[in-house]
C-alpha cells in the first residue's frame, strides 16, 4: 500500500518536472513536439525512479536529485528513438504507439533525439538552489560517462557488431552491462551522489544496479523463449530469428533461470544494510525481476 | 607573422587536446574510429580558437578554456555528421573526403555522432585543475544552451521545416543566428567566461559574434552566386537548385554586399576597446570575413 503511494507520488513528480523541461522551450515546433511525444510516452520512469528512492533511503532531498533523474530519462528516450531509426532496428512500434520516425519522420526524429540528449545535459547544467556546485558536477559526470562511448553507446556499438555473429557469455554479459546496465547504474549512482553517501553506498549502489540490470536482461531473454508477447511487451521468438547470442542460446534454460534467481537474491541482499529505509527499493526490486519465468 | 605563430600554436594545441580525448576512451570500435575519423579531419578549428583568443585577450589561461573548447569542436563535428546523413542533407563528401555514413555506413556513424555529442559533455563535466566548479557550471551551460533546441538544433528544425518555402529576411536571420551562430557565439562566450570577464566583455563577444557569424554567411550567399566552387569550397548555385531563400535572393546582390561589409566592420569596432590585446582577434577576423566577394 504505502510503496504504491510513494511509487504514485514518485511517477507525479518525474512527470511534472519533464513537463517543465519541455515547457520551457522557446523554439516551438515540429522537433519540440515530437521531443514531448516520446518524452511523455507513458513510459515506467523505472529510472528516474531509482534516483529518487535511493537519495531518499539515503537521507537526500528529493527535490535535489529531481533534475538529475529527469537528464537520465531524458537520455533513455532519445536512445530509444535513435536505436528505433531505420539505420538501426528499424522499428515501427515503441509502446503500441508508432515510433518517433514513423510519426514525424527521420529528419525531425533524429534532431529530437539528438535535442533529448542535448536537453539532459542543459538541465544537469542548470542554476540548481537545491544542489551545490560541485555535487551538480558529480551527477553530470555520472550522467555523461554512463551514456557515451565507454557507457551505453558502446554497448550498442557492440550490439550492432555482433549482430548474426555467435559471440561469447563473457562479450554478452559486457554487452548488456554497457548497453542498458549503464543506464541503470547511472540513476543509482546519481541518487547517492545527491544525497552525500559514502564510497561504501556508492559501491553498493553499483552493485545494486549491476545485478538487477543483467536480471532484468536474462529474464527477458527466459521469455522470448517461454514467454507470451504480453508476458514480454514485445513480438517473442525475435533473438533467435535474428541469430542472436542470449542467456538461454548460451548457458541453456535451467541455468539461465538460477543465474536470474541468484541475481535477484543479490539485489535484495545488497539492501538489507538500509533496515526499513529500503522498504521502498526492495519493494521495486520484487516487483520489477518478479516476472514469472 | 606573429598573428600565424599564434594561429599555429593555438591549432597544435587543440589538435593535442582532441586526440588525447579520443586516446582516452577505453571502447575502442568501429565506433571511436568513426569519431577519429570526423574530428581529426582537417578542420578550420574556427570555434575553439575563437575561445583561446578571447580567453588570453581577456588574461586568461588558455589551459583553462582548452577543454571547453574543445568541447565546442566536438559538438560542431557531431552536428556534421548528423547533417550528412541521408535523412538529412544526404552528403557523400565532407572536406573532400567520403562523409562518415559513406565510410563507416549510417548506423555507425548516427552513434558516432551521439558519442561526440556525449563527449562534449563528458569533457566539460571532467575533473579539472585549472578551473573552478562554477567556471566550468558556467561554460558547460553557455554550451548546451547553444547547442540544443533553443540553439543550433533549432535552427536546423528552422532550415528543415523552410526546405522549397520563402521565408522572410528575419526568419533568415533567426536561422542562420540560431544554425551557425549559437555555436561561434558559444566559444566567444566560453573564452569570456574562463577568463572571469566582466557582463560588458561578454556583452562584446556576443556581438562580435554575431556580427562575424552573419557576415561569413551572407558571403556564402553571396559567393553561391558570383564564385567558383573553390572559394566557396563547395558546389556553387546549389541555394537557388534547391529554391532556398538567401540574402541575395531576399535583398539583392548590392544591398547583401553592403551588409557584409558593415558587419564585418561592426565586429572589428567591438574589439577597439581591447586595444593592442585585441591583434590577434582582429587579424583573425579580417581573415575570416576577407573572402571576395
């Protein structure tokens, strides 16, 4: 009950502020609307939710690491509407909505991802009376390392080139680590930046994030076999028609299954240090690698 | 001749400075080639030596603004390579070699670009010795500002959305301050705020830049009509192919003439102040906005 509330409360605030960021552009027009489109697609805000709850566990403002969660949904977005391009996924749909070019076409999608990206960082950068300079310097350092080349992007580089290519499970865990475990360190590491947390915290943040990241992953790729396409979100049977290396083509179902069970168990346990103030975190963890594979 | 010493040195250390950026990215790939590739071709360095000189006009260090300007190189290459795509300008060639896409292929050079973009950033949230949090909150914000949607991205959503229209001279004049302008602005701006300048200095680097920023592209219009491809250092009468409005076309071949001389005057006039500080930038000047036309 109180961890829907604050999950409510959460969502709200996510979604007021990144309103407030597109509002105040100046220069309206068709790139700011598809911007908004696809910013303010429903989506679970699993990040920015994760800064909030883990500068609040930590004694942290909320209001000060608001900014930062939002620069990180941000990223997520344009990454989304930049891998959904016909250059590289190719994809019509995102969330059974046309994607970002099949509604405003590729020019005006590629500028808004590109002005996505940009706008993160404009709001990292922004006046905060809420954060002290040097912390605001920590949180974009954060932001910025976690979405570049050592970061996501060069997971997705190594996505494309392993594409129809047998690659190992040491390449593939690195592949997710980078691709979308980046990003969800990032909004972890950001909150306990926010919040002043020690080196110990910082650590087990990461640690939080790493394993709930290639949780999430395994799990997905359990169901692409398994799975409905409701269980999923998306068409099943994909990684195998695409030739692509997965858990499952790689360490077989059963393994597959314990290594997201000891996972999970990991997250969990990174937790227990925080007693009753991770109620709200552990809560998010169940509810987001619970899926039944 | 001390003008070139100074152009050379401060081009060395730019280039230095770059490929130590590229040198230090740890995800070595098609990718980070991509980025070599387009960073290191050849260019002009136009924006960051604007920012070592207004810097060092101004008694700053030039170590200080280095990484800065740099920045502004980076997001400057990004915002080529996005422009060549075929989505967008469909360019094969770019400095009279293949354009990024034609050589590395779409996909690679679209993440290219949205790792320059993100190293930009990476580079301005780094950790520095030579300047304090709040100069580098301040140069880092001068940057995204001027390069996101209320920026150079606005204006190329201007060019975009104006493709086979007549726009007006004003609507010409937003885009080209918004296209080209944000991002010469920028450096100018960054070289004041390095050197702690006063509001009148970056009051002056505003208005020198926008005085320089418009007067070298109502020469291109110009040149796109009366030049040969070698001074304009690409095709000429292609603005009139694609029925794009230009200065000339908007306001007559005598009348742009005009214009460019009383704005390139403007912009030496507001460099007076600095007196003999002010040589180099001034001889910089004459070169850049002395094309015949």
């Amino acid at each position: 009950m109180q961890y829907e509330q604050i999950q409510r409360d959460y969502l709200a605030r996510i979604n007021t502020k990144l309103q407030s960021y597109l509002d105040a552009v100046q220069e309206k027009s068709i790139v700011s609307e598809a911007m908004a489109y696809s910013l303010m697609n429903a989506g679970k805000r699993v990040r920015p939710v994760l800064a909030l709850a883990f500068c609040e566990m930590l004694g942290g403002d909320v209001q000060a690491v608001l900014p930062f969660a939002c620069a990180v949904e941000m990223i997520h977005t344009y990454s989304l509407i930049h891998d959904d391009l016909p250059c590289m996924d190719d994809d019509d749909l995102r969330r059974g909505k046309p994607s970002c070019h099949k509604k405003f076409g590729e020019a005006y999608a590629l500028l808004a991802g590109d002005a996505l990206l940009n706008l993160a960082f404009e709001t990292a950068f922004g006046r905060f009376d809420t954060v002290e300079s040097d912390t605001a310097l920590t949180c974009g350092r954060i932001l910025s390392c976690s979405a570049g080349i050592d970061g996501m992007i060069g997971g997705q580089t190594i996505d494309l080139m392993s594409e129809n290519t047998a690659i190992s499970i040491e390449k593939l865990k690195k592949l997710h680590a980078l691709k979308t475990g980046a990003l969800i360190s990032a909004p972890c590491q950001i909150g306990v930046a926010a919040a002043h947390g020690s080196e110990e915290d910082m650590a087990r943040a990461k640690a939080f994030a790493a394993a709930i990241g290639l949780q999430f992953q395994i799990v997905d790729d359990i169901l692409d076999i398994t799975g409905s396409a409701a269980q999923l979100g998306k068409p099943i049977g994909s990684d195998s028609e695409n030739h692509k290396s997965t858990y499952v083509s790689l360490l077989g179902l059963e393994q597959a299954r314990q290594d997201a069970d000891a996972l999970r168990k990991t997250a969990l346990d990174v937790l227990e240090v925080y007693g009753e103030k991770a109620a709200f975190l552990k809560e998010m963890t169940v509810a987001l690698t619970n899926r039944d594979h």
